[in-house]
C-alpha cells in the first residue's frame, strides 16, 4: 500500500512540475489565473482529486485548442502583425 502511494504521489509531482512548466512557457495569462483557482481547491477523497484531475485534463485540452485559434486572432487584434505571429506561439 506504501509503495503504491509512493509511486503515485511522485507520478504526480512530476508530471505537475511538468504542467506548471508548460503552462508557464504558454504565457496566457487567462488559463493561468483558471489553473490557480482550480489548484486552491482543497479535496477530501480520491474520488474527488481524479474528478479534478480529468476536469484539469478537459480544460486544458480544450483550452489549447482553442487557444490555437484566440490567440492568434486577440494578438493581431492589440499589435497587428507582430502580435498576429506572437499569438501563434502562445497558441502552440
């Protein structure tokens, strides 16, 4: 049972140093804010840290596909070309 725990609870240190470190790189501010707020919840069981993880999983899936399109779009919209290929790399 320990060394089940173990395995899990590094599992998700690494892939969570991994999110931030992605989610960083992205430089959106918006979908930063939104990852906070979903980390400062505080959970109870196992069932509920899954059902944030797959809601984490969702979003952020969700969010980078859309993002491919809005950024683009909102740079060109603030900085004209510049921002128009700016918002291409925060979209990928």
């Amino acid at each position: 049972m320990n060394v089940v725990h173990g395995v899990s609870d590094s599992a998700a240190k690494i892939t969570g140093s991994l999110s931030d470190g992605l989610w960083n790189a992205s430089m959106d501010s918006k979908f930063q804010e939104s990852r906070d707020a979903m980390r400062a919840e505080r959970f109870s069981s196992s069932k509920d840290h899954f059902v944030a993880g797959v809601k984490g999983l969702v979003m952020g899936l969700v969010g980078g596909l859309t993002s491919i399109v809005t950024q683009p779009i909102e740079g060109a919209h603030n900085a004209g070309l510049s921002g128009f290929i700016t918002g291409i790399g925060k979209g990928l």
